[in-house]
C-alpha cells in the first residue's frame, strides 16, 4: 500500500499521543495506517438468511455478528456492518450478509459497549421491531432506537416471553465506550448470554477473558448445544489475557460449558492486535483442537457461511 | 451582573437536576476523570474590525437535555454529560471562559453563554452532528448577543464553531475539545 504524508504523519501523532510503548499507541497507529487499505468482498452472500423448518441456523456475519434462528425466532449478537469502527479501525472483509436481508429479526442482544460491539449505524440498519438487550451499565450509551422494547440485563438476569428466555451470563472483560469512561464503567457494561428456545440453547460470549470458575458454573446450569466464543486478538498475549481469550482457551471454556459444539468468532474482520496474520487464531485453534481431539466439537465457519442443524443430523449450508 | 444571574440559576437548575442524572454510576467516580479533562482549553480566534485575537476558552455545560437517549434513563445531565447524550441529539445550555493572547479594548478575558441544539447526521451523531444556538457574549465591559452554528464530529470530542455577532459584526471562531 502507498502511504500518504499525511496519514504517516496522523499515525506519528497519534502514537505519540498515546504513548510511545503504549500498545495502545500502536494498535492506533496501525488502525490509521489501514485507512485506505481495499477491503476483501464476500462473494455469494445468503439472500435469504433465515430459512423456514431450520430448528437452528447459525450464520456468521463477521467479528462477533452471529445471526442465530432458532426455529420461528431470530436472534442477532453485536451487530457490525458498517465500513470502520469508531471512523479509524478499516474492516479486512465486509461483512458476510447484507443487513437487508435479514427481514426479520425478533431480538438483538448486545454484548458491551465497545465501538466494534455496538454500533449505532449497524443497529439502523436492521429492523426494529423486536427486543434490544444491553448489558446492565450500557442505557447511557444507547439511543433512542425504535425496538418495542429495550431491556438492560444485569447478570443472571432473565428476560422470558412466548417460549423464549435469555440470560444475562457473567463473563470477564471490560466497558466504557470513549476511552476516559473505562474506569467509571469497569465492572458493568459487559455481558454474554445464553439463549434458550424450544430445547435449544445457545451460548454467546460476546469478549472475554478466561476465568477458571465462570464457565464452568454457567455449563452446570445451561444444557448448551451450541457456544459461539471470541478466538482473538491473541497477541501481545500480557496485554489481552484479561480480557480477550486465546483459542486454547476458548477450548478450555467449550469444556467447561460442557457444549456440544462451538463455534469461533471475533477473529479476521479487524485487526485488533498484533496477531501475525488474519488467519492466525483460526489455525492455532483448529491445531490446539486436534492435539486435545475436539475437532468434531469446533464448528469452524467462514464469514458469511450459515450453518443448518438439524434433528438428529447437522449439515453444512 | 446579568451574567452572574444566569450563572446562579444555571447552578441552581444543576443542583435540582443532580438526582435525576445518577444514571446507575456513582458520581465520585466520573468526577475524578471529569475535572482534569475540563481543564483543556478549546482554541478560539476573535475578529472584529478593531481586534483580532487568539484565545483559549474554557467551556461547560450546567444543564443538557438530551431527546435522542433512550427513555430508560434521564435525559437530564449536569456537567458530566456523556457524549452519547449530546450527540444524539440535544438542547444544552453552556458557560464558558476565554482568555485572549492580545487585548480587545484593553481586555484579555471574555465570558459567554449559549443555547445551543444538536442534531445528529450520522450514526446517531457519533460521526457527524451539526449544532444551532445564540448565545451572550461579554468582553471589555460590553455584551453582545452572538448566533452560532457548527458541526462536530468523531464522538463528539471535535467541534467547530462559528459564532456571529452583530453591530459590528464579530466573528468568534472555535475549535472545541469536549469530552463531556
């Protein structure tokens, strides 16, 4: 890529800003310097997402965006479509539906209030008519969308109607939307969820890091048939252990919810480390998988595939 | 006098308002990050036919009504205004204190206060607000009544500001940090 003065001199500033050993700094920095970088088209995207008769669909959308359809219900995490996070951080691929169509979506739950979790222009881009979940901490943050409900869950908490339930599961990470509100926000603003429906229970992790006593407790209460969970950033690895999980242990986690299959995520749509490649967390988890025989637990999509489960069987879309 | 009157009931509105703005968070620690933050100057540049000069200014918001914040909190904020509040749209009243870096009429410091809307353009005005307002002016012993317009953008941290105020005209321009 040709690297314009300007954008050099925009990435010098804001390193220094930050910080010059600030990883911060850097990950700025390099956010700036993508600005201009071509972004990778997702070719063949779904039409028609939701499928009617599919007991459960899971669609990955890219970052943590999963489009879930549980039978006549459908669910959207974190939803992602627009073009950068917060104006700097460039997507690597668009993401893998058109938002359009999505024609119908019961519940969108929000994990945190991080930039590339809740994003406003995603959020008007998909209807509205159906139930928006925030986590306890995040109302401040969230304007005034047309949902016919708008619920904050604290953890544990349960929000229930026509079948559906959705519990607001404790999870390790961090909030705080701008920077300087990281410290008045740090222990509300996060959440994961675990959504249940007509025996079908779905595990979303949102961004996490490990703790060895959380997962466990949520498998001893939750039956989970499928556990969609953050791979990345990995690196560097004392920076991010807190608060984002390295495929090992997602692995780890997959065994302590007991789930049946899991499914990684928040890895390739954005550089948010210094992870060496795109695909680097992807081929540690799928190595890490085979030396513990988990590859038939880990459900590996690509951006925009879908994935249909069926009674008894499952099948690739 | 006039000034200090509004800068009294605009304290006094803040105080009322107090309970209202709790929004789940624990005053104590906003307060800490809010203060020093306030401390960074906008940059302002005033031109009249007489002076012109440059000049850091020091800005406030006693009372902010937000009408784009879902309905599950309170619109109202006091000083500490998350930004998500203003940018999606909002109606604000706000003191502010300016120091010139040369005399106009023999003065170095300004005050002034405005009413000023926000709406927002794009994302729920986290990438693009445009704002509307009047305002009161007050430097070397003379008030003038000034209309602003603007636009802010990247979350609402960066505004621009032009302020017109008439017989003569003068012309305020800003470049604002806000962080709250």
């Amino acid at each position: 890529m040709r690297k314009h003065p300007q954008i050099i001199l925009l990435s010098a500033l804001l390193f220094l800003l930050a910080g010059c050993s600030s990883v911060v700094g850097r990950f700025l920095a390099r956010s700036v310097e993508r600005i201009g970088a071509p972004i990778t088209s997702v070719p063949e995207k779904i039409q028609d997402p939701i499928r009617p008769g599919a007991e459960l669909a899971i669609t990955w959308v890219g970052h943590a965006t999963v489009l879930i359809q549980i039978y006549d219900k459908v669910f959207i995490t974190d939803p992602m479509f627009t073009r950068t996070v917060g104006m700097v951080m460039r997507r690597n691929i668009e993401s893998g539906l058109d938002p359009s169509s999505i024609a119908k979506l019961d519940y969108t739950l929000i994990s945190h209030t991080h930039l590339d979790h809740f994003s406003y222009g995603s959020i008007d881009m998909l209807p509205q008519d159906g139930v928006l979940l925030v986590p306890f901490g995040a109302l401040p943050y969230t304007p005034d969308f047309d949902h016919r409900a708008i619920r904050e869950m604290r953890p544990w908490d349960v929000f229930e109607e026509a079948g559906v339930r959705i519990t607001a599961v404790p999870v390790q990470h961090f909030s705080g939307r701008y920077g300087f509100d990281i410290p008045w926000a740090r222990d509300r603003g996060y959440t994961g969820y675990v959504i249940e429906y007509r025996g079908k229970t779905v595990f979303c992790g949102g961004d996490t890091g490990y703790h060895p006593e959380l997962f466990k407790e949520i498998g001893k209460k939750f039956n989970v048939d499928v556990a969609l969970l953050p791979i990345a950033p990995i690196e560097p690895r004392d920076f991010m252990s807190h608060n984002h999980i390295d495929p090992g242990e997602a692995l780890r986690i997959l065994e302590d919810l007991n789930a049946k299959v899991m499914m990684p995520m928040h890895h390739r749509t954005f550089e948010q480390g210094f992870d060496p490649a795109l695909t680097f967390a992807v081929e540690q988890l799928q190595r890490i998988a085979h030396e513990k025989d988990l590859t038939d637990r880990v459900l590996v999509l690509g951006i925009g595939e879908q994935r249909l489960f069926l009674t008894g069987t499952d099948a690739n879309d | 006098m006039t000034f200090v009157r509004h800068a009294i009931i605009c304290l006094l509105l803040a105080w009322i308002t107090q309970g209202a703005i709790a929004q789940g968070w624990d005053t104590s620690r906003r307060l800490p990050i809010w203060l020093p933050l306030q401390l960074v100057p906008n940059l302002t540049w005033y031109s009249s036919e007489a002076a012109t000069a440059f000049g850091f200014e020091w800005e406030a918001t006693p009372l902010s009504y937000s009408f784009g914040i879902n309905k599950h909190v309170s619109p109202w904020s006091s000083f500490i205004v998350v930004p998500t509040y203003r940018f999606t749209g909002s109606v604000e009243l706000n003191v502010a204190g300016q120091l010139y870096t040369s005399p106009i009429a023999s003065s170095h410091t300004g005050i002034s206060t405005s009413l000023m809307g926000y709406v927002p353009l794009v994302e729920r005005g986290e990438h693009l607000t445009f704002n509307l307002g009047i305002g009161m002016h007050r430097v070397a012993g003379q008030t003038k009544i000034f209309k602003a317009a603007g636009f802010s953008t990247l979350f609402g941290f960066l505004h621009f500001n032009i302020k017109q105020l008439s017989s003569p005209t003068i012309w305020i321009t800003s470049l604002e940090f806000r962080f709250f």
